[in-house]
C-alpha cells in the first residue's frame, strides 16, 4: 500500500533547527518533497544531508524580510501541506520584557507568519486542495509566568487557526492546530534570567522530544481526506 504521502509536497517553516528540522526529516523519509524554510543556511543543508536524495529543498531566509516571501512566491508553485512552525521565544516576567523583545515576538510568530499562510493558502485555493498545519504551544489557551508575552502571541496564532479553517474549508483545505506542551529544543537559549534557570531545574516531568512532536504531523496529514483533526495537544507525561 502506498503512504498517502508519497510524492505530495510540503512546506516546513523553521526547519532548521528543532520541531521544524524533525518535522522535515520524518515527511522526507515519508516520500514527501520537502521545501525546508529557516534562517540558519548551514543547518538547512545539514537536514538535507541527512534525508534521502532529492526529497529536501532549503531555501534559507528570514520571514521577516518581504523580499524573502517574494522569493518564496516565485519558487513554490505547488504545496499539499504546510506546517507553519517558524517562531522564537524570550522567557522572562513580563515587566522586564523589553519593548523590542515583544515586538519581535508577535512580529516573527504571528504577523510573519501569517503573511507566509497567506501566500500558501492562495496556491491552496487555486489547487481546491491543500492542509496548513500551525504549530502554537499548549501556551495559546493557558498563560504561564514567565512567557506571558510567548502565550500572547501564541494565542493569536490560535485564533488564526480557526479563522484559516472557517475561510478555507469550502475550497478544500484543511486546517490543523497542533499545541505541544514543553518541547526539548534551544529555543529557550535567548531568555537568560535566572528565574528561568530556576523554573526549569524545578520542573519534575521531562519534556517531549522534537520527534515526538512530529509524530503529531504524521498522523494529522495521514487523516483519510474526510477527516480533519481540528486540534491535537501534546504534552509531557506527568507535566499537570
């Protein structure tokens, strides 16, 4: 039987480095086409390296830059999914967030990246087929001390998601939202506050891994084509 993956073709934003470099290493030895979106070019051609021949294409950019999706819109002219993973993180309590540090978060995990869906979806509606995959944090319907700007942005994604689902669906296009609790990655790497050291040395449950997160994808895009699974949340065994 063959894996109804087999030869369609995925957009993976942030895919080079964590749930995004996971997720296109499972969808390429899966048989999908994988267009691998980051920002880190070295890393994007380490994930290729490490996929079958040929399944991988890096384009390396930042989303943040409009010539970047123009680029983008001239070299992706099919696309039957699209996780839309891209996004950073600075922990730390909310008043001694900077300005600047918000801003960036709500404009590379949200604005960016809806720009980005945008772009696809219009290629997704011309094909009356096509399932977008957002990527949010189990963060987009709790806040937590210390990611409260996080949480924020990540609440606004959600509601793009249903919105996204509400549009899309009469021309064939499913939407997925998958909300993983703690993920073992380096996006915590720039929030260097001691409290968050603190947080994650008292923490008594391991988090989830990259792989496991990208279980998640698997199992959303294998759906059979009368399925839609709206909201998928993952978290760590014992993290209540």
């Amino acid at each position: 039987m063959t894996d109804s993956l087999h030869e369609k073709i995925a957009v993976v934003s942030g895919a080079s480095a964590g749930i995004g470099f996971a997720v296109a290493k499972k969808l390429a030895a899966a048989g999908t086409h994988v267009v691998a979106l980051g920002r880190n070019p070295e890393a994007l051609e380490a994930l290729k390296a490490q996929c079958p021949l040929g399944r991988v294409q890096p384009i390396a950019g930042d989303l943040n830059d409009p010539r970047y999706l123009s680029e983008l819109d001239v070299a992706i002219d099919r696309v039957d999914y699209f996780v839309n993973n891209a996004g950073i993180l600075t922990y730390a309590p909310l008043m001694e967030l900077t300005d600047q540090q918000i801003e960036d978060m709500f404009v590379t995990n949200v604005l960016s990246s809806i720009k980005l869906t945008r772009l696809l979806a219009k290629k997704m509606i011309r094909q009356k087929a096509g399932h977008i995959l957002f990527m949010t944090s189990t963060g987009a319907r709790s806040v937590f001390k210390l990611a409260i700007g996080y949480c924020a942005t990540k609440h606004a994604l959600a509601a793009f998601a249903n919105g996204f689902r509400l549009e899309l669906q009469s021309d064939g296009i499913k939407v997925t939202e998958i909300a993983p609790g703690m993920v073992d990655t380096n996006i915590r790497a720039n929030s260097p506050h001691p409290a968050v050291a603190a947080a994650m040395q008292a923490r008594k449950f391991s988090p989830i891994t990259p792989d496991e997160v990208a279980e998640s994808v698997l199992f959303a895009v294998r759906a059979t084509p009368n399925l839609c699974p709206d909201f998928i949340e993952i978290r760590p065994h014992g993290a209540y």
